[in-house]
C-alpha cells in the first residue's frame, strides 16, 4: 500500500530541500512548482489565458511567461492574485494528479506531493497525511530575501499572501523543524519514514 505524502510549509521555508531528502531515500517526488512551469509553457492553454487576463506584458519576446512581471502584478492585489490562480489552478489540479497517479504506479511505499499552497487551495484530501516543513519568522523573511533579492517589504508581502505558517503547523499531520541544519533535517525525514513504511 503506497503512502502518499503531503509536503508543503510557507514561502522559503525550505519544502525543495527536504522534498530532496525524500528523493535520496528513493520516494517519487511530485513537484508542483515543475508541474506549474510546464503548464505555461508556449503555446499550452493556461499561458494563452494569462496572457489574455493580464496583458502582453506577462509574456517575453520569446513567448515564454515573464514570472517577474506576473509576480509584481499579483503578489501586490488579491484580486489580481485570486483571478491568476482561477486560471491555473485547473490545470494545475489535473496536472498534479496524473503526476502523482504516476508515481503511486511504481509501487513505491511513499509518494511525496511537494504543493506550496496546499492548504490555500483545498488539497489535503488528496493526500493520506500532510507534513509542513518550518521556520522561524525571521529565518524565512531572510532567506526569501536572499533567495530572490527582495526588499524586505516584497518579501513580507509575499509571505502575507500566503495563510500564516502558524495555521499551516495547527493542520499539519507531521512536522519537519528545518531551522537546524542538514544532519536534523535528514534524521527528521528517516524517522518519518520508517513511521509511514510500517
């Protein structure tokens, strides 16, 4: 029988890192940020509607989204930000459920599903458990700032777009504590999986 995992957290808190971790222990990874990439991708039908609620300037001479562009946009209006994910999420939905019926195909004991907003977009029932990796505020606002070279007030907002990680830790089935360092990120993985392999 084949866990499958919820992976999520907030912004920069590190939910890539630990997905690796998984993925060095041999379980499939879904990754919904990849699955999002490719459903923009020239030509497919999610970018022509952006393109079209949003403008041309979303979209770079070479055809390709213009994430910058889109992200100043949405992450400084919630409607702007509602009607981007009435867009996406669609495809984004089926996308993700193909990719993680692929995965369970492979009888691997522990699907993981990395979804940054899962909470936000009503995903836990598409998962047998969530598990929400985390951060001190501080630690997240800094590495959103260095990871992406935002000012602090882009950073905070785009951490305030997002449900607060203290509601995400109350939902959560498991925690993944990433504030201190490699050696406990990996203990931490090992024991969950040896507790959802039984």
């Amino acid at each position: 029988m084949t866990y499958v995992l919820g992976l999520t957290g907030g912004i920069a808190t590190g939910k890539s890192t630990v997905a690796g971790e998984f993925r060095r222990h041999g379980c499939p990874v879904v990754d919904a940020d990849e699955v999002a990439r490719e459903i923009v991708e020239p030509g497919r039908p999610a970018l022509r509607k952006i393109e079209a609620a949003f403008g041309p300037g979303v979209i770079r001479s070479d055809g390709s989204l213009d994430r910058k562009a889109l992200g100043d946009i949405v992450f400084n209006d919630a409607a702007k930000l509602a009607q981007l994910n009435a867009i996406d999420h669609p495809y984004l939905r089926a996308a993700i459920e193909d990719a993680l019926a692929a995965a369970k195909a492979t009888s691997a004991k522990v699907v993981v599903g990395e979804i940054p907003l899962l909470y936000e977009t009503h995903y836990e029932d598409s998962f047998d458990g969530v598990a929400v990796v985390t951060l001190p505020p501080n630690m997240q606002l800094e590495r959103l700032m260095a990871r992406d070279g935002l000012t602090q007030a882009q950073a905070q907002a785009r951490i305030q777009a997002q449900l607060p990680l203290s509601e995400k830790i109350q939902r959560a089935d498991f925690l993944i504590d990433n504030s201190q360092g490699p050696a406990v990120r990996k203990q931490q993985v090992e024991e969950l999986l040896a507790h959802l392999s039984r």
